[in-house]
C-alpha cells in the first residue's frame, strides 16, 4: 500500500470510530496481534501494552472506565512508509476525580499489507496517573 493508502485507512478508520463509538471500524482495520498502548505509568487500568482483537476491546472498556473523552480533534496527518501519524488535541473527564484533561495527543499508527499492526498513544495522563496513584504516595 502507499502511503497515501495507509494515511486513509487510519483517518477512515478513526473517523468512523469516533463517530459512532463503536468498535466495530477500529477491530476491522487492525491485525490479530495488533498491540494498543497508551505511554502512561503503570498502575492505571490503560496502563501496558494491550493485544489483538480482545485486547483492543480491554482498552476500550478500561479506557471508558478511566474518563469520559468530550472532544478529540486531529489538526495534523503525516505520513512515512509503514507509519501514520496522526496529531490533534484531547479533552476529557477522569471519572475518578473529576478532573479535567486537556492536552495534545500525537498517537503513531503501524500499518503492513494494509491493516493497523500498532497503536501508541502520547499525552500528557497526568491527571489520570494522579487519579491511580497509591494514597501512601500522592
């Protein structure tokens, strides 16, 4: 697939995803073994790496648990050989606390022979890795 190819299928994919909160564009584009992870400290339910089909409907769950997302906006596509990056801004509620996050997101998309094979998510979870934390250590 080109890399035109590849930016499509991801904006497809997580357009059609948000749209409709469910799950069903995200696990049709993904491989078997496709791994989901947030780059956020142990001890949250997001926390690790997540693998195949069930483990991207785990994250969902978790990650639903954890905050309720109120808007995502994608300000910037790019793009190299297996590799989509999509850029944009998050604002949500950590359901445990309240507290609000708002913070950009930039989340790498692995693409091979046409489906996602990785998914890393980076952003500034504070709030949620606050939220987690061990009383004894706050």
């Amino acid at each position: 697939m080109s890399t035109d190819d590849n930016v499509r299928l991801v904006k497809t994919t997580m357009d059609e995803f948000m749209s409709t909160g469910s799950p069903e564009p995200l696990l049709a584009a993904i491989t078997e073994d496709a791994v989901i992870k947030a780059v956020i400290p142990d001890g949250t339910p997001i926390s690790g790496e997540f693998r195949g089909r069930e483990g991207f409907l785990r994250y969902l769950t978790a990650l639903h648990e954890v905050m309720e997302i109120l808007e995502v906006e994608t300000t910037d596509i790019t793009a190299s050989a297996d590799h989509v990056v999509m850029l944009g801004s998050e604002k949500a509620r950590v359901r445990r606390t309240g507290k609000m996050l708002d913070c950009e997101i930039a989340t790498v998309f692995t693409v091979k022979g046409g489906k996602i094979t990785r998914m890393v998510a980076l952003a500034d979870m504070s709030p949620i890795v606050d939220a987690y934390r061990a009383e004894g250590t706050k």
